[in-house]
C-alpha cells in the first residue's frame, strides 16, 4: 500500500526506536512522509527529531510529554513500542525487575496515551495509538510470566483507551507482532528457532518489514473503523498450533 500522500506532515512519536522493530516503524513512517520524534533511553543512532527519556521515571514521561508538546502542540499518531522482557522464574524474580517491567510495558504506555491524548483533545484533530503487544498476551510462558502479565494489561487498557477516546475522533489499537528469531541483545539456538517454526501455520517469522507495514495501515485511514482491537501479524501462530499428536500428520 502507498501511503506517501496521506501520512505527509502528520507527526508521530515512537517509542524503543532504536531497537531493531522500533528503528523499523521510524523507518517506514519517515519514508512514508512523516516526521517522526524518536525516543529511547538514549539517543545514540537517533536521528532526526530524537529525545531520550527514561520512560520508568516520572521526570523522564513528563520530559517526552513536554518536548513534544513544545515543538508540536500534539502528535498525529503514537506508537507505543519500548518494552522489556526479562527471563525469570517467578520464584527467582526480584521485585525490582517485576516493577521495571510493569513499569515499561503498562505504567508508560498509560502515562503517555493519557498525556498524549489530552494534546490531541486540545489541538482538535483526533489521532491514533498503536500499542505493540503480543501473543503473550493470551498465553502464560514459563520464564515469562510477568512480561505476559504486561502485556495482557495493556491490550485491556487499549480497549478501555479505544472506549474513552472514540467520542474525540481518536482511535486506539494494538499490533502483535509473532516470533522473529533473536534479537540485537538475545539470541536463540537454531534447534529451539526450528522448533518453533514447525508449530507455526505459515512457518514465518515477524519482520520489522511486518510490523513496518501493520503500523501504517493501522495510523491510516484504510484502518478508520478500527479501534479497540489486536492486529496479530504472526503467521497465524495465534491461531493454533501446527502440531498433529497422531501418526498421519497430513490431511492428504
């Protein structure tokens, strides 16, 4: 789809930009012709309009909230996208680690939609939130729960969000990106990345090209009357599972 002529001039905040999937949505909105404020906790390869902020702390959302406020008024469109996921047993986790993650993955998004939405109020002229979540947010994983736990809160809170904000001409959802195999600070063996392919429908993994392309038809106006929902981009991998527990394991 070419949505060079409709995203000119609209203003986008995305947050996590410089990881893999965030440097991706930055990509595809800027080549789609918006300007794009990138945050991080630091600006290191950010370019452009690029603020960091500590997205755990008070002082680091207001920071976010006030900068953009100062050189927009508000954003057209924002993108939740930073979130942690640290592995630990629950048994094993200490309590700081389990603050962090809720504090990323729910706290921020809520801080932000809030702030955010209350500019685009004022400015009166609607918007879009699309909150990255993930399958996790329909099923527990060992080593994973609290991420899980996270992510379940925050699709919730996108429908509460999508609720509220629809009678201000702003629409709010989610996009769930599936299995991509390791990533710029985690890797994966190849034997567990082959298991899990086999057990997803299409066997794929999620590219940042997939999430690139989700996110701008879900900001667009092909995307209109949607609000309130989750875009799994996955494969089908939340559709089921490829497994067959018999001994023909093909229908033909």
């Amino acid at each position: 789809m070419n949505f060079e002529t409709e995203f000119h001039g609209k203003r986008v905040v995305i947050t996590g930009a410089a990881g893999i999937m965030g440097r991706a949505l930055v990509d595809h909105f800027a080549n789609a012709g918006a300007e794009v404020c990138a945050t991080d906790l630091t600006t290191d390869g950010l370019e452009g309009f690029a603020v960091a902020a500590e997205l755990t702390t008070d002082e680091g959302l207001q920071h976010l909230l006030e900068t953009v406020k100062a050189r927009w008024g508000a954003p057209d469109i924002v993108v939740n996208n930073a979130a942690i996921y640290p592995s630990s047993f629950l048994l094993d986790m200490e309590i700081k680690d389990w603050d962090s993650i809720m504090g990323v993955n729910v706290r921020a998004p809520f801080v932000l939609m809030r702030g955010f939405a209350l500019q685009m109020i004022t400015a009166k002229h609607g918007g879009a939130f699309i909150n990255i979540s993930s399958g996790a947010a329909r099923k527990m994983r060992r080593t994973a729960v609290t991420y899980c736990m996270s992510k379940t809160a925050l699709d919730r809170m996108t429908k509460g969000f999508a609720l509220e904000l629809a009678e201000y001409g702003i629409r709010v959802n989610c996009l769930e990106p599936g299995f991509a195999a390791g990533s710029a600070v985690s890797s994966i063996s190849q034997e567990h990345i082959k298991r899990v392919m086999a057990a997803i429908p299409l066997e794929t993994e999620t590219s940042p090209e997939d999430v690139g392309q989700a996110a701008l038809y879900l900001a667009s106006n092909a995307a209109k009357n949607i609000t309130g929902t989750s875009l799994a981009v996955d494969g089908g991998n939340s559709a089921g599972t490829m497994d067959v527990y018999q001994d023909k394991k093909s229908a033909l």
